[in-house]
C-alpha cells in the first residue's frame, strides 16, 4: 500500500537532522553521529541495512519493520551529509519511472556507462582489526 505521506515524512524528518547539527551531541544521537564523520554514518548505514536483511532471512516481519525505520533515519543522515535533498533523490527516481516502469531497477547497462562518465572514488571505511581471544 503507498502511503501519500511518505515522502513528507522522509523531508520532515531531513529538516530535524539538518536542525540536529547545532545541538548538544552528548544529548542528541544525530549531532553526534554528524560529528563523527562521513565513514561512521556510512557504517552505520551499512549496519542497519544488514540488520534488515538478516531480519528479513530469519522472517522476522516486526524486526525489518523496526530496523527498516533505522535504515531510513541513517540514510538520511547521510544524506545531510552528503549534501543531498530528499527532493532530488524523488526526482531520480521520477526520471526512472518514465523510463523503465517504477518497479524496475536501472538496467546494468545503463549503470555502467554512467560509471564509466562519472567514475567514482573508492573510499576506504574505517576498518578494526580484532585481536582473537585465548
């Protein structure tokens, strides 16, 4: 079922983190999550989008629910960061739908001949080495 408000919720929801950015971090998740930089918001991104699909593995409907809320919530702190506006994200998505039907992706083809005339920079995310127990 489409809900009509989605998107208002996404945009109000990126207004909040964009207001977030001023606050106390040792009082607002999101200040401090903007403070710790590009790679933390991508991992927690990652994490959350993870977490997504093992609830999905385990049929666990109520958990991706849940941790579909907090993949959002990252995505769109992300996106503040990157200097990307809800709106221009719906746009690319219009653009597609006029294109090639809302349920199809971008055809391979086509991604990598964007790829090849925007060539993206490969970005190391912080990486932990863990030291095994004995």
């Amino acid at each position: 079922m489409y809900v009509p408000h989605m998107a208002d919720s996404i945009a109000r929801l990126y207004e909040q983190v964009i207001a977030a950015r001023n606050a106390d971090p040792s009082v607002s998740r999101t200040a401090r999550l903007l403070r710790a930089g590009r790679a933390k918001m991508a991992k927690k991104l990652a994490e959350e989008a993870v977490e997504v699909v093992i609830d999905t593995m385990n049929g666990e409907r109520d958990a991706v629910v849940r941790e579909s809320a907090d993949l959002l919530y990252n995505l769109t702190v992300l996106w503040v960061a990157a200097g990307v506006r809800p709106q221009a994200v719906w746009d690319e998505m219009a653009r597609r739908e006029r294109l090639f039907g809302i349920a199809e992706k971008l055809p391979k083809k086509l991604q990598h001949e964007a790829a090849q005339s925007s060539r993206r920079k490969v970005v190391l995310l912080e990486s932990r080495r863990t030291r095994k127990r004995r």
